[in-house]
C-alpha cells in the first residue's frame, strides 16, 4: 500500500468543531471572494475587467442623483492607478457617510420613494470599492459642512469630524484598485470613455468631465447612433422613439451582423437580457405586419443598428456586475418587460413607417437585399459545413480547451476561455505545449491569411482557412454561441507578424465586427529579449525595458534577441500566457467606423498606410536596421 495518504483518509481524519467554523466581516469576505462583486479581477485590457466596475459603481451613485434632479455636472480625474469622482448632488447625510462606505446593506436606495429607477439596489457597491482599493478617500458636503473619512483595503485610517466648508454640495470619492486583487492592472482610457459616453447618452442635459475633456449628449440614442456610424453607410435616417420610460433608435446600414446597445435605468447591459430579447422579437414582428410579409428573422435584422433603454422599479441582474437583465422584472404599467416593449414598439414604430414613406421603402430594399444574400449562401454554407467536418477540425487545425463560453461552467472558468490565433508549426508547437488546457486553445494558421477586403461573405465559405476559423469560433450564426471569450492574435513582432495580424482584423471587421465590438479580440504581447546571468532573468518587451534589466544584474549579462515565437521555448512560453499575460486589446475608438478603419489599413497602398507600418516597426528599426524597399500589400 502507498506511504501517500489518500484524500478520503486524510478527510476523516480532520477535525471539524466550533473552531473550524469562522464569520468573515464584510471587507474580508469581498476581499477574498472579489469575483462575487466585481467580476473578473483582470489587468485591465477587457472593458469588462473588475477595476472598471469599481468605477462604475462608484459614478451609478453619482447618475442617481442627477436622475433625481440633483446636479447636472460629474468631475472625473484619471492620473496613473488613480480615480476621483465629484458629483454635484445632495451629498450623502454626514452621519451616514461612514456607514454608507463600509457597512454592508446600507444606502438611500432602499427606500423606493428616493431613488425610484436606481441600478443599484443591494448596498454593496461603494463598499465593495472600499475593501478592494489600496486606498479610498471620501467625503460629502451639505449646506456648508463637510464630512471627510480616509480608508486602506477597507480599513478606516481616518475618521474627520464635521467641519465647515465652501464647497458646493455633492460627494467626493477617490480611490486606487489594490494591486495585490488586480495583478499588473492599468487602466485603457478608451474603455473609461466608452462607460462615460453611455452615461451621457442616456442622462441627456449631463455634463461628465474626464481630466477636462466634455462627454455631453442632447439627443439621447439618437446621439448615440450618430457617433456609432458613418451616415453615408445607412440606409436610412435614425428612427429615433421615445415613449415613458422607454426611448429607441434603430437604423440599417451595410455592415455584416447585429449590433445592439441595451440598457436599463441607466446601466449598459452588453450581454443584454429580457429587453433585448423583446427588443428584437418586437421589431420582427412590427415589421413583419407593417409589410405584410413573412420574412426571415435573419433578413430583417441583418446589418441592423438599434438601441434601446428603458427604466423600471427595481431591476433584478443576473449578477452583481449587471451586466444582464434578468426575466422577473416588472415594466412601468405593470406588466412585464416583454409586453411593454412590445406594445411601444407595435405602435410608435408603425406609426413611424406609416408617416415616413421613404424610409419604409428604404428599410424594404435593405431587408430584400439580405432575403436575396441568405439564398444566395444556402447552398455553399453547407458544403461548407460538409468541408469543415471532413477536415477533421479538431484534430488537425484545432487544439481545443475544456471550458467554453457558450457553456455554462459552474466555476465561471468560461470567461477564462481562449483561443490563440498564431501561424507556424513552431510557433504554434511552443503555444500548445505550454498553455493551460484547461481554458487555452490553440488554432494553427497556414500560410498568410486571404485579404478579404472588400469581399462578400461567400469569400469565408469558399476559403478553407476562414471557414474552419469561423467553425471552430462557432460564429457563423453570431456570437451567442461564441466558445471563446478572448481570441488571441499571437504573431512575429517583425512585417510578416504584423502583415498577418492586419490580415485577420480585416477577416473580423469585415465579416464579423460583433467581436471587436465587444472586446472579444486581443494582440499577444511577447517579449523581445531575454536578459539574464546566473541569479536572475528578466523577459523585456521593449528596448527600454532591456536597458533597465541590464542595470539591475552585475556583471556582463547574457542577451537573447527573440526574433520569433517560435524561437521561444515551451517552459519560457508558458510564462507569457499565465497569470502576467500581456494582451493588447483590440478596440474601436468612437470617432471610427469600420468601414473608414479597412480602407486605411487595407485599400489602396497609400502614404498614410506606408507611415503607419514604418512608424510601428520602430522598435525593429533600433534594434536591426532594415531596408524597407517597399511596403508589403495588404
């Protein structure tokens, strides 16, 4: 018998008595079970990462004021890992401001009667914000006193009396994530734009101000719609509606895909939810009766661009973050949220189609086109299919993971799931070898990708490696049966790697926009050098960080310039895609359209272009002078 204990064994003979059994407080329990409050305690590259919910749940408490007709101005600051937010409202009563930041199931908004249509109902947020920042820092003002407490990791380390002031009224709260929760953590300003964008379009009249720069908005969706799209690529003007409690805007345009923004009182909701499911129940069946026709859900909603908020009395989410509406929720009439959405848009957008005839002429034309495109790819898709299967996916091209997103994992390791997109036996070799099979797969590239711009669809059933791609994604239909919740471009840092890694953000803009959209798409970082002696070594992603390792070791180090991933050894891999991977995540600033974003990166050989590709090589260019005679067609 084996000298090893057996798990069974070792269980009986544990004790178990009143010692074992131990309460945690409220800042210890968040503080080891962050994932419950925040969600994902990642590094900040996902817009979905655990430091952005801290801040908005920090500004939601500011929204509510306002949404209750006090102060029309929110002050921002963002300086390194630092965050402060100042609103303008009625502050928070001083003799509760401590209880407010630091006792569990403590707030205003228990009590319907103040905040009616509030996101946040639990009185957890700003605690939550307490016990996981390295330092947290409050204080609210009322009619001429103020209120100040200073806390770390939850812990009170100050505790201001009353004291009178000048300020105006409102509350003041800074804080910086703690990085022993958020490892390597930094904040992506175009992520924090994005959250402040949304909160000005649905608080039309608000000022929100990031380090002096103005999120305003007066249109509502409208605006929203407006800044998301390029007008010479719809179809048709914005249909913008508002109703109580309820306000849409819907429009077509050419691109491929859905692309919805849903929100409830206020809270963007990117995984959506019941409104969203009545939303786009409501609009095939509105325009199925205004035609007259029975057309394919896929065909109406094809290319569509729409969004939608609505408010009600406290929402129920399916998880702290909100990030989706659950079903027990009760519209502002009382009946449920399906039926309120549904009768709004029966009547408001019929009543829309009915009194502007070119716009339901336009919206016809738009629906047929894809009626003709659907009909047009029947038949390939499924040789497609056909071809995807006898190539033996999953064996050949795919080194799949167990967790997947579209699964539902008790232990939530879906939202870990990911997929490396690299080209190269050897590269592809050292990925597989070193990753977690738990939630990293790997799918191997042949040669350079097509460049698919300016395509059809068809082009991704037709070519082999877009097809297997867009099967192994699960994609085809759109992303609710997405299997992976991060997909990694993992290329060369030198022309080819970035000519590669061009070439496939073409493939995902163009055919399916919904994941860079939804920050689903990343960039590998891997490092440059290896610089070390006998004691220690240091992988550096830059020249500056080469220089600086060097100073740290004594005596002449040993350099390894990696001029590719398949240079790097599994074992050395392996540290790159653990716990401190480096990923760049893919995102589309506000100002951008896709269709503006191809052209420049992937139309004509341009000046413009030729600069941006001589401009990102630098890096190669100080380490490896190199000719470029001529820049390499996309």
């Amino acid at each position: 018998m084996s000298k090893e204990k057996t798990d069974a064994q070792l269980s009986l003979q544990a004790t178990y008595t009143e010692e074992n059994i131990r309460s945690l407080d409220w800042r210890e329990h968040i503080r080891l079970r962050p994932g419950m409050y925040i969600g994902k305690t990642g590094d900040g590259s996902s817009p979905d990462d655990g430091i952005y919910i801290l801040i908005k749940e920090i500004i939601d408490n500011s929204i509510d004021e306002y949404v209750m007709g006090f102060g029309k101005k929110i002050d921002i600051k963002l300086s390194g890992h630092r965050i402060e937010v100042r609103d303008f409202g009625r502050g928070i009563p001083l003799g509760k401001v401590l209880d407010c930041v630091s006792k569990i199931n403590t707030g205003g908004k228990y009590d319907s009667k103040a905040f009616k249509k509030s996101v946040g109902l639990n009185g957890v947020g700003t605690k939550a914000v307490n016990a996981l920042a390295k330092r947290f820092t409050i204080y609210s003002v009322r009619e001429g006193e103020m209120k100040a407490a200073e806390f770390e990791r939850g812990e009170l380390l100050k505790d201001l009396p009353v004291s009178p002031t000048k300020e105006p009224n409102g509350t003041f709260i800074s804080f910086e994530p703690d990085e022993q929760i958020f490892k390597n953590f930094h904040f992506v300003a175009e992520h924090i734009e994005s959250q402040l964008w949304n909160y000005a379009y649905l608080n039309a009249g608000l000022s929100i101000y990031l380090n002096g720069k103005q999120f305003l908005s007066k249109n509502g969706l409208l605006d929203l719609l407006v800044r998301k799209t390029n007008p010479d690529e719809l179809r048709y003007p914005i249909i913008h509606l508002k109703g109580y409690d309820i306000e849409v805007a819907i429009t077509h345009g050419d691109q491929y895909g859905e692309e919805y923004y849903a929100f409830v009182n206020g809270q963007y909701t990117p995984l959506g939810g019941t409104h969203l499911v009545a939303f786009k129940e409501a609009v095939v069946k509105t325009i199925r009766e205004f035609y007259n026709k029975s057309f394919d859900t896929s065909d109406i909603r094809s290319s569509i661009i729409a969004a939608i908020s609505i408010r009600i009395e406290e929402p129920v989410f399916e998880s702290q973050t909100k990030t989706k509406l659950g079903s027990a929720n009760v519209a502002p009439d009382g009946a449920t949220v399906r039926a309120f959405v549904t009768d709004f848009l029966k009547e408001q957008l019929d009543n829309y189609l009915h009194k502007n005839p070119a716009i339901a002429d336009a919206m016809l034309k738009r629906i047929m086109q894809s009626e003709r495109e659907r009909k047009e790819l029947s038949g390939i898709k499924q040789l497609a299919k056909q071809q995807a299967k006898k190539a033996n996916l999953h064996n050949k091209k795919l080194r799949d993971c167990r967790y997947h997103l579209n699964e539902e994992a008790g232990n939530g390791r879906r939202f870990e799931s990911t997929l490396f997109i690299t080209e190269g036996d050897s590269a592809s070799g050292s990925i597989t070898k070193a990753r977690n099979v738990e939630t990293q797969a790997v799918f191997s590239l042949r040669g350079k990708p097509l460049n698919c711009y300016g395509s059809s669809k068809k082009i991704v059933y037709q070519n082999e490696e877009f097809n297997l791609l867009q099967h192994a994604l699960n994609i085809e239909d759109g992303l609710d049966g997405l299997r992976y919740n991060r997909v990694v471009i993992a290329t060369d840092a030198d022309v080819d790697g970035m000519h590669i890694r061009l070439l496939l953000l073409t493939f995902f803009l163009q055919f399916f926009p919904d994941m860079v959209r939804n920050g689903h798409v990343y960039i590998l970082d891997t490092p440059l050098f290896r610089v070390r002696d006998k004691q220690q070594t240091f992988y550096c992603y830059s020249e500056q960080e080469k220089q600086h390792a060097i100073r740290k070791l004594k005596g002449k180090p040993e350099i390894t310039r990696f001029k590719g991933l398949g240079e790097i050894s599994p074992d050395e891999f392996g540290k790159f895609i653990g716990s401190d991977i480096r990923l760049d995540p893919v995102l589309l600033s506000p100002d951008s359209t896709i269709a503006r974003l191809l052209s420049y990166y992937m139309g004509k050989n341009t000046p413009d272009r030729q600069e941006f590709i001589i401009e990102n090589l630098v890096i190669e260019e100080e380490l490896e002078p190199i000719e470029i005679e001529e820049t390499p067609e996309a």
